[in-house]
C-alpha cells in the first residue's frame, strides 16, 4: 500500500509558482525550489518526475489562477473595450503586490537555452494560442466597434500580444504599476485616436 504524501501539494505549487515566476525557469535551481517547498530532491522528483515536471504542473496553476482575467476581457463587446481589458488586467498581473513582478511564461521563455527546446516551444505556442484567439475574437466583433487604426484583426492581435510581452520586461525590469498605465494610455490613444479625442471633449464639457 502506497504511503500518504507527507506535505500539502498545493503549498508546495504555491511556492515553486513563485520561485519560477521570480527567477524564470532554467534560473531557479533545485537548490531554491528545495529551500522554497521544505521537500527533498528526492521528494520533489518523486512528487513531480523533474524540475521540468513540477514547472508545467505550476504553469496549470498560473493559467488557471493568474490568467483568468484573459476570459473576461475576450469577452467585452468590442475590440476596444477588449484590448482595454487586457491591458487593464496585464498591468495588474505584472505589477501585483503579494506576486513577483513580470510575466512567468514570458520570463521563462526568455531564458530558455537549447537544452530545454521543447519547453521554450511549448511556452510560445501558448503565447501564439492566444494571439490566434485574439484574432478569432476580433474578427467575430469588429462589426461591434473599430479596430485600432490602422490593422486587421491579425496585425492588432499581433501587436497587442508582443505589446503585452514588453510590459512584462519593463515591469521586471522595475516599472511601477502607475508608469506602466501611462505607458498603456498613450498606446490606447495612439490605437483609437478618435476615442481618445471624443473622450476630451466629454471632460471638457463635463
């Protein structure tokens, strides 16, 4: 008969999630994740097969606990009120106060050498899967609203999804949440400039 876990897998994700958050995947060494969960190499490879084992297993849990904010923005009404949602919960995300800063999946993509290929394809094509249904998206309610000036669906999906990859190297590299918001205004206004316009003369007039 098996033997019970002696620990709490789910605290045991919480703490890797972090540890591969604040450092990227090939930075965080065994010795950290270690230190982080109180489990024993050989705990750890039992419990999850591999470092790469146990990073996939907290990449479920950040898509499911962090990224949860992507399917209430797809689901706003208009390209606009979409990408503003996005941006909205991506500067959230990359500036929260009780996680590390940046973005996991882009951090350790960065960082990814040759030695881990498939885990750095996987990590893109996560990436591109969302991009392609930003761009599904986009086309389904562009008869709802403008896309920003300028593009078709595919070159705004584009654009919004590597715009979202710069605001994680500048919210790791130090940016605060206020300077990232500026950073997002001046894109919105830059994407629908005629909304941006309409909305100064409402406060004008207000």
């Amino acid at each position: 008969m098996a033997r019970p876990r002696e620990f709490d897998e789910d605290d045991v994700l919480e703490s890797a999630l972090h540890v591969f958050w604040d450092k990227g995947y090939e930075a965080a060494s065994l010795a950290d994740l270690q230190e982080a969960t109180g489990l024993t190499k050989s705990s750890l490879y039992k419990a999850f097969d591999s470092k790469e084992g146990l990073f996939r297993r907290v990449l479920e849990r950040y898509n499911r606990d962090h990224l949860a904010f992507r399917a209430v923005a797809l689901a706003q009404a208009t390209p606009q009120l979409v990408t503003e949602a996005l941006l909205s919960g991506t500067v959230n995300l990359h500036t929260g106060r009780n996680t590390p800063s940046g973005c996991l999946v882009t951090l350790s993509a960065l960082s990814c050498s040759a030695e881990v290929r498939p885990l750095s394809e996987a990590l893109s094509e996560s990436r591109n899967a969302f991009e392609r249904l930003l761009r599904e998206r986009f086309d389904t309610i562009k008869g709802a609203g403008p896309l920003p000036n300028g593009m078709n669906s595919q070159a705004a999906a584009a654009f919004i999804s590597t715009f979202i990859q710069g605001l994680a190297v500048q919210a790791k590299g130090g940016a605060t949440r206020r300077r990232l918001r500026q950073i997002v205004t001046a894109v919105l206004a830059a994407m629908w400039p005629g909304e941006a316009s309409r909305a100064k003369q409402r406060k004008a007039h207000s």
